[in-house]
C-alpha cells in the first residue's frame, strides 16, 4: 500500500517542477476535482489539458505551508503562485485510493 502522504508529495513535486507527465501519474483516471467556485474538473485527460498551458509557461508553483493527513486524506494549506498577480492562500484536500489521488477539493 503507497502512504496518501508520499502521493501528494509526488505530486507536488511534479507540479512545482513543471513535469505533466509525472502530475497526471499520481492522479486515478476517473479524479474528480472540485474548485472554489463549485465547478467539477474529471478524469484525467481534463487534468491534462487544464494544466498543460500553465506547465508550458512554467508559471506555476506550490509552497506548504501546513499538511495534516487521516487515513486517506491529506490537507495541505497552500500559498499558490503564478496564477494571480498575487499570491493565493488555499487549503487543499486530496484524497488517496489505490495509491492515486481519486478526489480533490479546493477549499477557499
């Protein structure tokens, strides 16, 4: 069994580093991600091509600034850059099954 922590860890290093590939692997092909404004992102094939403009510009990057984990949840508090002319601060909660993330929710 793959620890949800070391799930998200190598998610986030896919992101920060810019890697699509490597993201979109750690993710269940059916993921469903729910954003602050109540809009759904599913599967993978969305993911991809929800994140490929920003990973191309190379603009994005996620720094932790808090991570709590039960079971198969880990929440991290994120200070978001590059998506905004500001810094964003948001707490994320990722869900792990099967050694994937199946279920995200932006919560801020």
């Amino acid at each position: 069994m793959t620890d949800p922590h070391d799930v998200v860890e190598r998610q986030l290093a896919a992101y920060n580093s810019h890697d699509l590939d490597a993201f979109v692997a750690t993710y269940a092909e059916d993921v469903t991600i729910r954003r602050t404004d109540g809009s759904l992102l599913q599967g993978r094939p969305a993911l991809r091509d929800t994140y490929a403009g920003q990973f191309a510009e190379g603009r994005c990057r996620a720094e932790i600034t808090g991570r709590l984990t039960e079971g198969d949840w880990v929440v991290d508090h994120e200070i978001a850059h590059g998506l905004s002319a500001e810094p964003l601060r948001i707490l994320v909660a990722y869900r792990v099954r099967n050694g994937l993330i199946d279920r995200v929710d932006f919560l801020g």
